[in-house]
C-alpha cells in the first residue's frame, strides 16, 4: 500500500461531511474519551469516497454506535476502509 495514497485518502474522507447522520465520523483525539464498541470495515465500492462513508455510515447507525473513526483507508481499483465503532 501506497503511504502517500493513503495519507491523500484519509484526508478526503475527513474533508467530506454530509449532513445530520446519527453516527458521526470522529478524528483520533475525540475518540479518546469514548468507549469502543469494535470495527466495521466496507469494500469494492468503485465510485467515490463519498459512498464509502455513506456506507460507514450506515453500518455504525446499524450497530448502534454514535460515531466512527476511520483507522484504514485505501485506494485502487476499488474503495476500502475500516472503522472503528463508539457509543
């Protein structure tokens, strides 16, 4: 994996916002004082970083969680990431 894609990615994804969502995306800081609740990961999203957090979004929502960090992210062919789930 490419550090740089990496880096790039993780950027997007913490420009991006959406809107009101029950699950909000959070950065490492704010997660300290949060209780984890385990991770969720999506893939083979080939369109845009967008639809990857839409589908973050929706599984934290699904489990119950009121927010999400994203501790991997890639890039290829397809989208891919991973997340960790908090109350």
């Amino acid at each position: 994996m490419n550090i740089k894609s990496t880096v790039v990615t993780m950027s997007l994804l913490s420009a991006l916002s959406f809107g009101a969502f029950a699950a909000e995306s959070i950065n490492a800081e704010q997660a300290q004082s949060r209780q984890s609740l385990g991770t969720v990961s999506v893939g083979a999203i080939a369109s845009s970083p967008m639809d990857m957090r839409a589908q973050l979004d929706k599984k934290a929502d699904e489990q119950g969680a009121s927010a999400y960090r994203v501790i991997e992210a890639r890039t290829g062919s397809h989208w891919h990431a991973t997340a960790e789930l908090y109350k």
